[in-house]
C-alpha cells in the first residue's frame, strides 16, 4: 500500500487557511482517500496548553523558550503523523514548521546600544549637575539649566524606549529558528496563501491573540519570504505560494489541482517518493 501524502498549508493571519484545509480534506474524502487533519499548534496537549496560555497573553515566555515548546508541540505529533501517512492516510496540516520560523524571525528587540548611551549621557549630565551644586563655579544660569536635566532623568527612559521599538534588528536568528524541527517529516508539498497584510487586515478585525497585528504580520510576511528561499534551496519543488487574494472556491480550486498531482505522484511511488526529512 502506498504511503500516504504530507500536505501543509501556510499563512498569514486571516488568509482563509483553516478554510481551505477543511475544504481541502473534504476533497480528498470524496476522492476516496483517508485525511486528517493536524492544527498547530495543538492547543489539546500540555505543551499546547502553555502556548495557548501565551499567544492569550495569560504567560510571559522567553522568546526562545516559547519558539522551543511550539517545535516541541510538533515533535509531540510526529510520531503519530507518521503512524498514518504509513497506513496510508493523507495528513493535511495547517501550519508547521514554517510558521515556526516566520513568527519567531519577525521579532524584534529592543535597540540596547541605544539604552546604554542614553544611559551614560543621563550619568554624565547627573555628575555634571552635582559637581556644579559643590563647586558653585559655574553662573547660577547653568547650574538651574543642569539641575532641570538631572530631573528629567527618570522620565527619559521610557521616552527613549518608544523610539528603541522601532528598531529592526531581529530578536532571534534565523538558523537558531529553524533548528529545532530538522528531522520532522518533510512535507510533500507546502502551500503558502499568499494574501497581502493590509487585504488580510480588512477581512475582519483581528483577534486578541498575540501576534494578530499588522505591524508583526508585516515582519512575519517578510520572514515567510525567506524561509520560501530556504525551501528553494534545501527541498526545491517543495514550496509554493498560492494566492489568496481571490474567492474562496477560486482559492480551493487551485488548492485541490496542486494537492492532487503530488498525492498522485506520492502514490505511484517510484523514486523521491519516500518520506522525507526536514532541513536534511
Ligand atoms: P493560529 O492562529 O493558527 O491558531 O496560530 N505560531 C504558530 C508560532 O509563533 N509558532 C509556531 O510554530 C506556530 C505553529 C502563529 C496561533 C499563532 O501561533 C503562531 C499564530
Ligand atoms: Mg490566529
């Protein structure tokens, strides 16, 4: 019996995802093949449940612990994924990896460097002043205008930081962040519904979760761009963007021609039809 195909489909926020697997399996049902579905993450198990805490802001987690428990919630599934692909199941997944990859890249940190030096120009500006209240050398001019900087100082901070955020050095490497899913099951074809930030912002207010912005899902759209050269290089053919801009039976029509040529070409078997690995 032939294996099973290994279906992913990836997107932004409100790019009609979860639809479309739906739809997608609903096809592959009615073409008489066995499917399943794998969300992630998987809010159901126990990793799930921390990563539910967090994306609904409940818990705070360092950005590379959280970025470890969402491929540790993938890991958590990969035995059973490959249980049905084995029996000949059709596993759709909606989101991996991929995901993985793009939200936790998109990250930004807080600019440091620029903390540190305003940090030392407040210092100097705090010496200056309290040199100037002992020696009295100076006009009373200066010393008042130093005296007025020295009291702004814990106000500063926070001023300074509204700028730091718009720094756009990335939080986390990009290497670091596809590290820990090398090996999963490599996906036979991933989907990738392309829809614009600002359309997929106007099909609906976003939810309360995390990340359900168009300032994170602009960086995570820039991310998703290099984690498909990353495809292209490590598993060429292997990644496609499908857009998503259209209706939805427009969407699923292209979803379900694309499906159906790899599920065909994993079926005949033959060469490269075997199960892959991730980044090997
Ligand atoms: P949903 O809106 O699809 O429930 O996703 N995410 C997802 C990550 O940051 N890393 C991951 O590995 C995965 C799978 C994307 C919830 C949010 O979780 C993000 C949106
Ligand atoms: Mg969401």
């Amino acid at each position: 019996m032939p294996r099973g195909a290994l279906i992913v489909l990836e997107g932004l926020d409100r790019s009609g995802k979860s639809t479309q697997v739906d739809r997608l399996v609903a096809h592959l049902q009615a073409s008489g093949r066995d499917a399943r579905v794998h969300k992630f993450p998987d809010r159901t198990t126990s990793i799930g449940q921390m990563i539910n805490s967090y994306l609904q802001s409940k818990s705070e987690l360092d950005d590379h612990a959280i970025h470890l428990l969402f491929a540790a919630n993938r890991w958590e599934c990969a035995a059973q994924i490959e249980k049905d692909l084995a029996a000949g199941t059709t596993v759709v997944c909606d989101r991996y990896a991929f995901s993985g990859i793009a939200f936790t890249a998109a990250k930004v940190r807080r600019d440091t460097r620029n903390w540190g030096l305003a940090a030392l120009q407040l210092s100097k500006a705090n010496d200056c002043a309290a040199g100037l209240r002992v020696s009295r050398a100076s006009s009373e001019l200066a010393v008042n205008w130093w005296y007025s900087l020295a009291r702004l100082t814990p106000i500063l901070p926070p001023l300074l930081s509204t700028h730091a955020t718009t720094d756009t050095s990335q939080g986390i490497d990009f290497t670091y962040c596809l590290t820990p899913d090398t090996g999963l099951p490599l996906p036979d074809t991933t989907l990738f519904l392309t829809l614009s930030p600002e359309v997929a912002s106007k099909r609906g207010a976003y939810g309360e979760e995390r990340y359900e912005t168009l300032d994170t899902q602009t960086r995570v759209r820039e991310q998703f761009a290099l984690v498909g050269r990353e495809m292209a290089a490590r598993h060429p053919g292997r990644w496609e963007e499908v857009s998503a801009e259209g209706t939805m039976d427009a969407v699923e029509a292209k979803v379900w021609t694309r499906v159906q040529a790899v599920v065909k070409r994993v079926e005949a078997g033959g060469e490269g039809s075997e199960l892959g690995r991730l980044w090997v």
